[in-house]
C-alpha cells in the first residue's frame, strides 16, 4: 500500500489552527488534511514559535478566541503589527458568546462558529484561499508588470540620453567647437552643483531634489536650439552684426521646441531640465538676457548653472573671433558679473571651485 505522503499534494496550501483544546484541532485536521497540510498550535504563543520556524507560511490561519496565556485576539493584534504576517487572514473560531462583527471589524476575514460543521469549515477555508490565492497572483502581477515597465522606461531613457548625447556631438562639430565644449560644461556644471550641496548653501535641498546627476546630463543640450541657425550666421568667422544677431538667439525659443517635440517635459525630469537649460541659459540675474528676460529667481536654477558654466567655458576657450584668455582673467570677469548676469551664490561657488574649472578645461581640450 502506497505511504499517505505519496498520495498527498506536495504543492498543498498550508493552514495553521491554533487553539487550547486538542480535541478541536484533531476535529480540524481530521477536516482539512486531504486538501492542506496543517500546522498546529495549543496558544498565541506557541503559534508565533511555529511561524517563525516555518520555512513557508500558511494561507490562512484558523484562531480560536479564547485561550489561556495569549487569547486569540491578542494574537491576531501582534500578526497585523509583524510585517511578515500581517497579511495571512485570519477565520476566527467563535463560541456562541463572541460577538461576530466586532471580529470581523478587527480585521478578521470570516469566522467559524462552534459546534464546528465539517461542510462549513472546508468552504470557508477554500474561499479564503482562493481569494487568499488571487489577490497573491495579482500582486506578484503587478510588481512583475511594474518592473517591466520600469526596465522599458529605463531603455528607453538610455536609448534617449544616447540620442541627445549624439546629437550635442553633431551640433558641436558644425559649430567647430573642439569636440570636448559639451564635456567640459557638464563637468563645470558638476563641480558646481555637488560644490552648492557640500557646503550647504541655500541651494544645497533644491539641487538635490532636482537630481543633479540629471541636470549634468541635460547640460548636453543647451545648444541643441543651434541646429536651427543657417550656417551663414553659426560659421560666420567674426562678430555677428545686430540683425545676425537676433536670429543667433533664436536658438534658444529653437531648443525648447525641440526638447518639447522630444517627449513631456512635465513627465520626464530629464526633458524638463533640458528645456529649462535650453530656453534659460541666456537669462540675465538682472533680468536684461533672452528670451524672456527672467530676473533672479525667476531663472530655473538648472539654466543658472548652465550660464556661468557656458560663459565660463566661452572665456577661456579660443573662437574665430577671440583668443582665449586666462583662467584667472574668467574668474575676474565672473566675478565682475556677480548680481548683474550671474546668480550670487553660484558666482561665489565659482571662487571656491576655481581650481578643479582650470583641471577640467586644461584636460578635455
């Protein structure tokens, strides 16, 4: 003859009945034992040590009201406060002078009333495991779909960030930069914001909320508006005359509207940085820059980054129509600019992050 163990469902739900009288728990097993494997407990104490020493935790739990030691409600109290049992339902085995609602008020998914009917046990027992069951599958669904979603956001984002990236890359070499000017703004835009974040300044909460390893990577685009200017006036090897010079701005109303096109700046953290670096780098603290000619505040702090960073790098780089000048004499002017062009605080930083602008411009040339 086969062993029971042959003949049982080794993928069986398990069900754990805890209550005082032995006679009870032989009258559940004998119940429930064809269809689950059951664990057993004499009180709330003794059913914690089982739990604990489960190596998988029941479906559901039949808890008898009164016990001696612990009853029935204090337990099921310590369950829902444990993060690991909390969400096991709990059928109460009710006496005639336990009141019903307030069980099932407490939390309890159903209950049992003695004297114990075998047909009553099995269905509520199933029912709640089934449910049990479901609600586990849709759950695991929807973390399984949730990690789906935010593996193809995240390719998605790369594949975006790679596309931009190579984009900046075309820009820069029809503007006849040296390759390396998108590189060196965000590395001054680096220095800067994790330099404002060290030291606490009243930007330091602000950039961190704003992710400034995302503003760093959005720096990549703040001349993306520039693949919209005729290389008449882009090339032109020499000052632009006033007219030249209107269209030369409209790169940055050209930028937005790109970045804009590219996806929802009000979704994409990435894209609204982009944007806001784009259409603001231009600004002026004192509300004399372009386009809109925003003050202070009023500039997103991305784009004030992006300012100095850009001028910064504009100073001592050589252009058709300008040598270079010095790293000391950038800071100078910077400086000159403090509350006019430049935010303050973001002029300040630049004194104290000096050396690591020089590093950086003298390596990536």
């Amino acid at each position: 003859m086969p062993d029971f163990l042959d003949l049982f469902d080794p993928n069986a739900h398990t069900v754990l009945v805890v209550d005082d009288q032995e006679i009870n728990i032989d009258i559940l097993e004998e119940i429930l034992k064809d269809h689950y494997h059951i664990l057993k407990a004499n009180n709330g104490k003794q059913a914690l040590e089982v739990l604990g020493n489960s190596e998988v935790l029941p479906k559901i739990i039949l808890l008898d009201v009164m016990m001696p030691e612990m009853n029935g409600k204090e337990l099921y109290d310590i369950l829902k406060d444990d993060e690991d049992f909390k969400h096991i339902p709990v059928i109460f085995i009710t006496s005639e002078d336990d009141s019903e609602g307030e069980l099932l008020t407490a939390g309890a998914v159903d209950f049992i009333r003695k004297p114990i009917t075998p047909e009553v046990v099995q269905r509520r027992v199933r029912n709640q495991i089934d449910l049990k069951v479901y609600k586990d599958d849709m759950e695991q669904l929807v973390v399984e779909k949730t990690a789906e979603i935010i593996k193809k956001t995240e390719e998605t984002k790369e594949i975006l960030e790679g596309v931009l990236q190579g984009l900046a890359g075309v820009i820069e070499r029809r503007d006849l930069e040296s390759g390396e000017h998108v590189k060196r703004t965000q590395l001054y835009v680096k220095t800067l914001a994790d330099y404002l974040i060290e030291s606490r300044s009243p930007y330091a909460e602000e950039i961190i909320n704003m992710e400034p390893e995302i503003i760093v990577k959005s720096m990549a685009l703040h001349d993306i508006g520039k693949i919209a200017i005729p290389d008449r006036i882009l090339l032109k090897p020499g000052r632009l005359d006033p007219e030249e010079y209107e269209i030369m701005k409209t790169h940055t109303t050209r930028g937005r509207e790109i970045v804009g096109e590219l996806g929802d700046v009000d979704t994409s953290l990435y894209l609204k940085h982009c944007e806001d670096i784009c259409y603001g780098h231009h600004e002026r603290w004192d509300g004399k820059g372009y386009p809109q000619g925003l003050k202070e505040n009023g500039i997103p702090l991305a784009a004030r980054l992006a300012s100095l960073a850009d001028v910064y790098d504009a100073l001592v780089s050589v252009r058709v129509y300008k040598p270079a000048m010095t790293f000391s004499e950038a800071v100078k002017i910077i400086i000159e600019g403090k509350g006019t062009q430049f935010d303050p605080i973001v002029s300040d930083a630049l004194l104290k992050v000096e050396s690591e602008f020089q590093k950086i411009a003298e390596l990536y040339v």
